[in-house]
C-alpha cells in the first residue's frame, strides 16, 4: 500500500511511498481509506518531530475490507468512521473495532473523517460539565476544530453558549452554529458567570475562563493552542465571596476511549442528516497534504482540512 511516512530529510517531513500492508490484531478491523482530516496537533507536533518512517494520522474514513478475527465489529464493505494514534494517512488501517462507528451508506466519508479528534473531543468533555439544559457554558477558541463543535453540541444540548474568540469577524459564523453569545478572548473577566468552560486555549484565557466560573462550576481543559502557561495570581483559587467549589480538569481523548465507536457512529449520523456541520474549510487529495498542513499551522483554514485519497487498484 502507499502511505504518508515521517521523513525528516524531505521537505515538510512527509514522503508518499509504498509500504507493508498493516496487519490488524484480532481485536482489529482492516478498513481501506477513502479520507482523513489533519489536526493542529499533527501539524505542529507529531509531523516535524514524530518517528522516521512512521505513518501519522488520527482520523480517518473509508470502508472495511476485513472484518476483527475475534468477531466485534463491522462487516466487509461497510463505511465506517475511525480513530486510532497513528496510520490513518494510508491506503489501509488496522483499527481497534471499539475506536471505529458505522457511517450510514451514501454519507460523504469525507465529512465523517473530520469527527473523531474534534467533535469526539467535544461531546466527551461536554459530558464531563454533567447536565447544561438552561445553563451558560463557555467554549474558549471557538472557531477552532474542536471550538466548532462544542459550540453545536452545546447548543443542541440546551445550554446557552458563550463562545469566545480572537477574531470578530467570525463571530456572525459562530452565531450561526449555536452561539447565544460571541464575546472577545481577551473580555473574559467582563462576561457573566457561566456553570461549565471548554476551554482549547490555555494560558491566560484559561485563567480568565476558570475566573468566570460560577460556585460548583468546571472547566475541562482540551487543549493548548496558545503554547502559554497557565499563571494563576494570587487569591485566584480562594473559596471565598462566593468563588467556592469550582474545579478544573484536565481531558485527553485517546484516555477517555471507551465506547467512543457508538459516539463516532452517532455524531456522524448527525452529519448525515444534516443536524451537525463538519465545517469543512480545506479539502484537497492528498498529494497535497503537505500544503494542507501549512495552511492549518497559518491559521488559513476555517474549519477543518480534509484530504482524499484516490482509490488504486490491486487493494
């Protein structure tokens, strides 16, 4: 099969070339790639620093070609959605059968593969702020991959959705995913106390979000895309004047895995149907995925990128 490997000597660190075919585990299914959707973390991190000859790729679609030795899972032929920690830039993947959702036949795989690591990361945090009917939640970086779609989620969970962003301009787009509020990132001291913060930032907006909380609130921290710590002042974690019982915890997707295949499943009927947007902003094939990845580091893509991969024949 061809696959995107790490390759620090050629330009961008990626090089198509041939490799084995994986050999899936019992507990795994074989799935040939029809698409995958590229993450900030990949571009900044596990491409320029991951393991020569490795093959990157968290998300990805496309349709099972061999079903799990040990009988969990889909059967041949049948579209699906999937996540893993590695190998999803390929032409096949062995995926954990628990890590992969069922995509309803004639959805655009494409749009499914731009789920996993965002929107899985923004239901399952969601969760963690327990139940926001009625209630304010913030999202922190909320034109961003995972900002989107906590801001749909939040919304159709019936919660009143503050999203927070450095970009005006964007905020008539936010608005129109869910948003009840758009306020500035660096206004956050001046916003009214909210019950639950999904924060993908960090740094001081993470300290002016956790300074939002109302008494008995949570803030899940997703993720880190100022590349600020986090310098709390002094009386900032006081229970006094009425500033008691708030926490804050941290999240990591791949650690909270468990059943994730029939919320995979679920969010990508959402799509199907047309109740949740992936917020596509790129989509190229991917011999392109080198350009794709510049573009996400530069902030240039609204959304999320996604990339094809053309079918060859003798798969």
């Amino acid at each position: 099969m061809r696959a995107l490997t790490i390759d620090h000597s050629a330009p961008g660190h990626l090089s198509l070339r041939a490799v084995p075919d994986p050999e899936p585990a019992p507990h795994q299914a074989l799935v040939r790639i029809h698409s995958f959707s590229i993450n900030h973390g990949e571009a900044a991190f596990v491409v320029p620093s991951g393991e020569e000859g490795s093959v990157p790729g968290w998300d990805a679609a496309g349709v099972v070609v061999r079903a799990a030795a040990n009988g969990s899972g889909p059967a041949p032929g049948t579209p699906v959605v999937t996540l893993g920690p590695a190998g999803g830039w390929a032409e096949l993947r062995a995926v954990d059968t628990e890590l992969m959702g069922r995509v309803p036949d004639g959805a655009d795989l494409g749009s499914a593969g731009a789920l996993p690591v965002a929107a899985g990361s923004a239901l399952r945090a969601l969760r963690r702020l327990g139940p926001i009917l009625g209630r304010r939640v913030l999202v922190t970086g909320a034109s961003g991959g995972v900002g989107r779609f906590a801001v749909q989620l939040a919304a159709r969970g019936g919660a009143h959705v503050v999203a927070a962003t450095s970009d005006p301009a964007k905020g008539e787009a936010l608005t129109s995913l869910g948003a009840h509020e758009v306020v500035a990132a660096d206004a956050l001291k001046a916003i009214a106390p909210v019950h639950g913060v999904i924060d993908v930032v960090g740094g001081p907006q993470l300290v002016s979000a956790y300074d939002a909380l109302a008494p008995h609130g949570i803030l899940v921290a997703v993720g880190h895309s100022s590349g600020d710590g986090e310098d709390f002042p002094f009386g900032a974690l006081f229970g006094d004047a009425g500033r008691h019982d708030r926490s804050l915890t941290t999240f990591f997707l791949m650690d909270d895995a468990a059943g994730l295949g029939a919320d995979l499943e679920w969010l990508a009927s959402l799509v199907a149907r047309g109740e949740l947007d992936p917020q596509i902003g790129r989509r190229d094939d991917w011999s392109r995925t080198q350009e794709a990845l510049g573009a996400l580091l530069a902030r240039e893509v609204a959304g999320k990128a996604v990339l094809d991969i053309p079918v060859a024949t003798g798969l």
